[in-house]
C-alpha cells in the first residue's frame, strides 16, 4: 500500500508541475508596445488603423507619436522607434545614415491651402505662382493685382495677408515646397525644398495643429495643412490651377489622379514626387503627396518584427479602403503590388500575429 500512495502523490506532484508550466507559458508577459513616430499628415488615418488592428488581434498595443516626418526619422535613426512615417521620402544619402530599412507607400493626400477670409463668399482661387509670391513675401495684401487676377469679379479685402507654416521639421512642408519650387524658379532659387526650410516670411505652428490654430486665430492668415485637419476645422480650402490651367479642389481623388499621371516614374522609384503634373492630368490636384512607412529591415525581436510587418501588410491593403473614408487617397493597383514587393524585403520574425486576417485583397 505504501508504494502505491508513494506512486500516487508522485504523479499528483508532476500533474502539477505540468499544469504550473502551461500557465506559465500562457501568462507569459505582454509584449511591450509597438512604438511608431512621424508624419502629422497621415496621423488621422493611422489612429484608426491602429484601432482596427489591435481590434482583430487581442494582446497587440501599437503606439503612433505624431511627431512630424522629421522627428520621426530622428527617433527611427536613433533606434527609438518599430517603424516611423513620412511624407518626405529619403534620398540615397539620408539612406546612408539609417539602419537598413525599406519605405514603402502607405497613402496618399492632398496639401490643402487654407484661409481666414470671413467675407469670401466662394472659394479662394490661387496659381502656383501668386501662392509662391505670397510665401515670398512678395504679395503683401489680398487686393494684390496677381490674387484679383486668379479671382476676377471677387470682392477681396484690402487687408494685409498673415503668412502660416510651419515651424517643426515636416513631410507636409516638403511637399509643399517641392510644389512652390517646381512652379516658381524663385522659390527655388531662394529657399529651395525640404522638410524644413528657412521661410522669407510668416509664423510658425508645430505640427498642422498648430498651423491651423495660428489660422482660425488670425484673420487674413493663409496656411497649409492635410485636408483631414482643414476639413475638422471647417476651414476654407482653396482651388488651385493645375498645368492643365484648371482649378481644382484637393480631394482625394484629385490626388489619386496626381499619382496615376507619374505611374512610368514610380515604377521605376516609388520615391517620385507627385506634385505639378503634367497637363494631360486635367483631373490632378498639383500639391499632392506620398506618405511612406519606414521600416527597419531587423526589429528589435523577431516578435515585434512579425506584428509590425503584418501591421504594415494591413496598412496597404485592408487599410486602404479606411483610408479612402478618411479623405486620404486610395493606392492605384499598380503601385500597391509595388508595396508587396518592397514588404517582401521585411524578413518577419516568425509566426503571423495571433488574430490576423489576411490580406484581404
């Protein structure tokens, strides 16, 4: 009798010890967040991106710091982020400096230019070349001879005009300027393109937020800023004349023409700007622009890699219909398998995340 309750109390023992070691691994300790930093642009469509991917995969926590695209190439350089976003693509040599990484095209928007023109009854019309004027510093008043010329038969105001942009390092800047300095020789003479510039005139406002409050704050201000943030603002947004000498509303369909009219070029580098196309664009908003996601080639886990490659997976292909209720412009096809190719060179860290759903395109 003796060995066989010795025997018993021995398989009870390491019935335990089997059940303690299962819940010991099915406890083990949450994975620490994905951290994201960048672009203020894209901000609106990634918090609901981040909203609807954790809600398909339970225990998964991704953080995304709207920071601007240069405060988010800052933290990714510094290895203080999974993966960051900007609307400034990097060149060969700002490559150069980086960990490997891969960018890869997430959406798509238009730059809108805003006001506070009270008494404006109609949408602000704006050339390329009396918008660079302005941001010159060269166009002081909103009587000014070239804005009665792009808006004949309006009533403007004879009041000074209060120059906005922004003060932190952004991709919106970049494609702004990019845009000034195609249209006008003299901007591009005299500040160039970048997402930092030193600007002739105006204030300051990090981040769109702030580029927006210096404009509902100032009357007869102008500014830049993503149509999301012009659109929750209920601010103004004015027509801009594209080569195609049409005056177009920036929509997200606009944008999406500005990217099909440099389809040869994308295929060839997905970091193409987008703005100024040519005029057999008649469609295409002129200030429009990429966002792309930067994304370490080695994560800091093989955890953490897989869910911020099946996160970024989710981005372009499920995400892009949320992005088109959004107000961001929906990826064409051609370059979205373009973006296939380029996750392709994301080694992943192992299994997909637990929950995922697929590509679903």
């Amino acid at each position: 009798m003796p060995t066989i309750r010795n025997s018993a109390f021995a398989s009870l023992f390491l019935a335990i010890l089997f059940a303690l070691g299962c819940n010991s691994s099915n406890n083990q300790p949450a994975q620490q967040p994905i951290i994201g930093a960048g672009s203020t642009f894209i901000n609106p469509a990634m918090t609901h991106w981040i909203a609807d991917f954790q809600g398909k995969h339970p225990g998964v926590q991704i953080n995304y710091q709207s920071i601007g695209s240069g405060g988010g190439i800052q933290q990714l350089k510094k290895g203080l982020v999974d993966f960051g976003a900007s609307d400034a693509a990097l060149d060969d040599q700002q490559l150069k400096e980086m960990p490997p990484l891969v960018q890869i095209p997430e959406s798509a928007g238009p730059v809108c230019i805003t006001y506070n023109l009270p008494e404006l009854k109609m949408p602000l019309k704006l050339s390329g070349t009396t918008l660079a004027g302005i941001y010159l510093g060269q166009i002081k008043n909103w009587q000014d001879p070239a804005l009665k010329k792009d808006n004949p038969g309006v009533t403007l105001p004879s009041t000074p005009i209060a120059v906005a942009h922004r003060s932190d390092g952004s991709g919106t800047t970049n494609i702004f300027t990019t845009y000034l300095a195609a249209v006008s020789p003299g901007w591009e003479k005299k500040v160039g393109k970048g997402i930092a510039v030193s600007w002739p005139v105006g204030e300051g406002g990090k981040g769109s937020e702030g580029v927006t409050g210096v404009v509902k704050q100032t009357p007869g201000s102008i500014g830049y800023v993503e149509l999301s943030y012009a659109t929750e603002n209920k601010l103004p947004v004015a027509l801009i004349r594209n080569q195609a000498g049409e005056w177009v509303e920036p929509t997200a369909a606009a944008a999406t023409a500005a990217i099909d009219a440099f389809h040869d070029q994308l295929a060839q580098d997905v970091r193409t700007p987008v703005v100024n196309p040519p005029s057999s664009a008649k469609d295409a908003y002129p200030i429009s622009g990429l966002t792309y996601l930067l994304v370490p080639k080695q994560g800091k886990s093989p955890a953490r890699e897989q869910t911020v490659k099946d996160f970024v997976e989710y981005i372009i292909t499920d995400g892009q219909s949320a992005a088109a209720s959004l107000q961001y412009s929906k990826l064409p096809q051609t370059l979205a398998q373009q973006d296939q190719k380029l996750l392709a060179e994301i080694p992943g860290g192992g299994q997909q995340t637990a929950g995922s759903q697929g590509s679903g395109q």
